[in-house]
C-alpha cells in the first residue's frame, strides 16, 4: 500500500519540482538595471523593429520617428499613449506625448521615457488611424525575465521526467520464480498439481 501512494504522488512531485527549479533558473537569469536607447521607426503598417527585448528595471528611452505620415504608439501596461508626426526630414519627427491615465493632453517631447517595473510581454500598436491595414501595426516589448518561459521550461522537463520514470519502473519485468515465491500457496499448488498429474 505504501509503495503504491509513493509511485502515485513521485510522479507530481518530479513535475512541481521541474516547475520550481524552472523558475529559479529564470530568477538568476536577470541582470542589473540600465539605460537603454532605443529608436523606433514607424511606417505604414509596421514598427521596425517589431520586438524589443528588455530587462526589469531597465530605463528605457525611445525615439520615435515616422517615415509617411502621422501615427500613434500605444504600449499597453505602461500608460503611454504618444503621435509622432512627420516634418521635413524623418529624424525631426515631432514627437507628442500623454499619460490616458492622468487625463492629460498630448504634450510636445524628444523622447519617450519609462521604467520597465513589469515582466511579461506587451504589445505597442498604433494609436492613430493610418490607413486600411491600420489593426495590424503592431510590435512587442519583452521584459525579463520570463518566469512563464521558465516555468514552463521546467513542466515540461517534469512531464518527461515523470513519464520517463514511469516507463521504467511500469516495464520491469517479473521474473516466474520471483512471482511464484510471491504467491504465498505457490508450493502446495505445485504439490497438488503433481499428485492429480499421478
């Protein structure tokens, strides 16, 4: 009886345990804080670039420059919502920003700054209509680290791991002498068989 709760509950315990060392794994795969620069170019119907990979903490500073006409950047998560117009020439592009939350009014800035507080992914879109293919101007801020990622790096790993021990112990063969000596009247069987055999 022991030793059937001890194979039922081995295989969850492999996976809870692949799961949590999954999240420490991605625990130390963070680093200091910094400064990052970035520029984003918007043009009809896309962000180059279209993903942008950042840490927790990070301080982030955005130049946002449009290539055809008007377009909105809104990245979800962080209250940002900003225009960027066209001039002249692209790298004088007049930035424009505000905070929904706040209820404020667009305001003039060179650059869009932010502190990265939150992991996860979120998607940046354009806020302003710019065209038919408009829905589709999209990209996506990663922060590190990814616990999800790792998590589920680990589940996974415990998922095999526990079918792997599975497999192993499920398919150990008895030997016929080992199952006989089991049998607690394997011998007087054995006797009986021999004297109905005479």
């Amino acid at each position: 009886m022991k030793q059937k709760i001890l194979i039922a509950v081995r295989g969850p315990a492999v996976v809870v345990l692949c799961t949590a060392l999954g999240l420490v794994l991605g625990s130390f795969t963070a680093r200091e804080p910094k400064h990052v620069d970035l520029t984003i170019y918007a043009r009809k119907y896309a962000f180059e670039p279209p993903t942008i990979k950042i840490n927790r903490g990070d301080t982030v500073s955005i130049n946002l420059i449009t290539r055809d006409v008007t377009h909105g950047f809104y990245l979800e998560g962080h209250d940002i919502d900003a225009k960027v117009r066209p001039q002249h020439a692209p790298e004088y592009s007049t930035l424009l920003l505000r905070h929904p939350s706040k209820d404020e009014e667009f305001k003039e800035v060179d650059r869009i700054v932010f502190t990265a507080n939150k992991t996860g992914k979120f998607r940046y879109r354009c806020s302003v209509t710019c065209g038919y293919m408009h829905p589709f101007m999209q990209g996506e801020l990663v922060v590190n680290p990814n616990y999800p990622f790792w998590g589920g790096i680990g589940f996974c790993a415990g998922i095999a791991l526990a079918m792997a021990l599975a497999f192993v112990t499920g398919t150990r063969k008895v030997s016929p002498a080992a199952h006989c000596a089991r049998r607690p009247d394997a011998s007087s069987n054995e006797s009986d068989n021999r004297r109905i055999a005479q």
